[in-house]
C-alpha cells in the first residue's frame, strides 16, 4: 500500500440523527476511497528512469583467445548546476580535469562541443566505477583516476563471459545506478537467430531485411557459417553472406551448407516463394493495418570458428 496524504474528513455534528450520519460515513468512505486509488495511480515515479549508464562489447560473439573490447558510456547520469566548478584557465581544475565552457571537464572535447557543460548543468565531478567479469581468469586493468566519462578496456576471453560495471556518483557519492551487464559468448554457444518479419512497406507485402552491421551482432572475424536451418514450416528462399552473396531455396524444416565458409555479416533478405504459400490467402495492405499477414521468416545459423593458417 502506498504512503499517501489521507483527507481532512469534517464529522458532523454531534446532534445530527443517527441516518445522517451514516450517510456521511459512507460518503466519506467513498471519497477516501476514491482518493487513495486516484493517489496510487498518479504516484510521482520521475525517478524511474532507464539505466543512465551504458555498456557494450565488440565484438558481440567471439572465438576462445579473441580480444574484447569493453567500452562504457557515462554521459547520461544526471545533470545539475551544483556540478559545475567554474574556472578561467586549466590551472583552476583538479588534475586530470581541462577548462572547457568556463566550467572544469574530465573529458576533451567532442565532436559538437563539450560533454560536460550542458545549459549550465554540469555532470558530476565525483565518479567511481568498478568493472567486472565472471570468469575469474580475466584480470581487468585498473581504471583511470578521475574516469573518463566515455572509454573501455580490451581484454582476452576464453570462455563465455559477462562483464558487468557497478558505480557511484556525486557529491558526496550518494548516487548508485543499477548495475549494468553484458555478455560475449564463445563460439560455439548456440545457433545465431535471424529474423525475417512480415510487413507492408509502402503498401506491397513482403519480408523485412536483415542486416548486421545496423542491427548485429558483431562477430569475430575468425567466425564462419557452417549450416543455417530454416525452422518454418514452409520453404524460404534466403541470400546473403559475405564476402560472396549466394541465394538457396531452404525447405521447411530444412537446412543448407551453400553459405557455408561465409561470415555472418552484411544484408540478408529472405522470403517464401509463391508456390509454397498453397493454402495461404493473399496478404491485403492497408494505411493501418495488414490483412491476412503472411508467417514472420527466421533462420538460425549455426557457426564456428575458423583459425587462419
């Protein structure tokens, strides 16, 4: 139950009869019941914000001996003016801080102007992060005194790992944000999942593309393709790879090796030809809906890693 503000409930007076006073006891009742329920749905949660703090790997899926790269992001914790510490030169700052905007930064400047003076709200001086991996093996170098607000580390994997960063900020260091992870598996882990969703795009019915560089993941440049499955109950027909593009019909619940030596990169479309659809109505496109959807396509590569000679 929510804390709220109950209301000042005015009994009546003492000589009214006894069949209005009951009138007004569950009148009342009904306006405090009324006012808790109106209180528990508009409960102030502006606080409730996505995680401010950003963490990503590259590449996404690697080989056993690959290197990572772990990169963190820490522009988006929150702002205030009482974090900006003017000065007129460099030597006003604290070591490791530059006079940027008239305010002191941890960073240099980027493209588009500085990161730390925003409308006179400045990010906090005070940060500290702790990086971690599960696997124990993996010894993280020391962070850097004050942290930078965008950087990384790049370690070598063996197994699959997840990295997971943990801080404070401000001042004093009150503010915790929720601990942040991400996870690199180790080829072979499971098959890679494509998916292919129906649509309308500009009113003609048809497949979504995919492509990796725009929606990933990354891959270590050791990966190759060694079959794809097609896991639909209809046949496809899929082209892609790289650095060749090939196109192969798929039957339904079928697989191929024609893409095998390839890499899990670049565009891939994929669609089921009109002689498997037998049965199916034609898909109708309107401005807001779609009739009759065709079923949404996947495939699932599955891969493994390849040491150049």
């Amino acid at each position: 139950m929510p804390n709220v503000d109950r209301p000042n409930v005015a009994w009546p007076d003492v000589v009214w009869r006894s069949r209005v006073l009951s009138v007004g006891l569950i009148v009342a009742g009904i306006v405090l019941a009324l006012t808790l329920l109106g209180s528990a749905c508009t409960l102030d949660r502006s606080g409730l914000s996505p995680n401010p703090v950003g963490l990503a790997v590259a590449p996404e899926i690697a080989c056993s001996g690959d290197t990572v790269g772990v990169r963190w992001n820490l522009t988006g914790l929150p702002r205030s003016a009482d974090n900006c510490r003017r000065c007129a030169t460099t030597a006003g700052c604290s070591a490791g801080f530059t006079c940027l905007d008239g305010v002191c930064c941890r960073d240099a400047p980027l493209a588009g102007g500085s990161t730390c003076n925003e409308g006179g709200r400045c990010l906090p001086v005070s940060i500290e992060m702790t990086l971690s991996a599960s696997d124990p093996a993996i010894s993280l170098p020391a962070l850097a005194n004050p942290l930078p607000l965008r950087g990384g580390v790049s370690v070598p994997v063996t197994a699959t790992t997840q990295f997971a960063a943990d801080g404070r900020f401000g001042l004093p260091l009150g503010g915790i944000w929720d601990r942040v992870s991400v996870r690199v598996p180790i080829v072979p882990d499971e098959p890679l999942p494509v998916p292919f969703a129906f649509t309308c795009a500009g009113g003609t019915p048809g497949w979504t593309s995919y492509d990796f560089a725009i929606l990933g993941p990354s891959t270590s440049e050791l990966i190759r393709i060694d079959t794809i499955r097609n896991p639909t109950d209809f046949d496809i027909v899929l082209t892609g790879g790289e650095p060749v593009r090939r196109s192969e019909r798929i039957p339904a619940r079928g697989a191929t090796a024609v893409f095998s030596g390839a890499q899990p990169r670049g565009l891939w479309v994929a669609f089921i030809p009109t002689d498997a659809r037998v049965g199916l109505p034609p898909p109708i496109c309107s401005p807001t809906t779609i009739m009759n959807p065709l079923p949404d396509i996947r495939v699932d590569m599955l891969v493994s890693c390849r040491r150049k000679r």
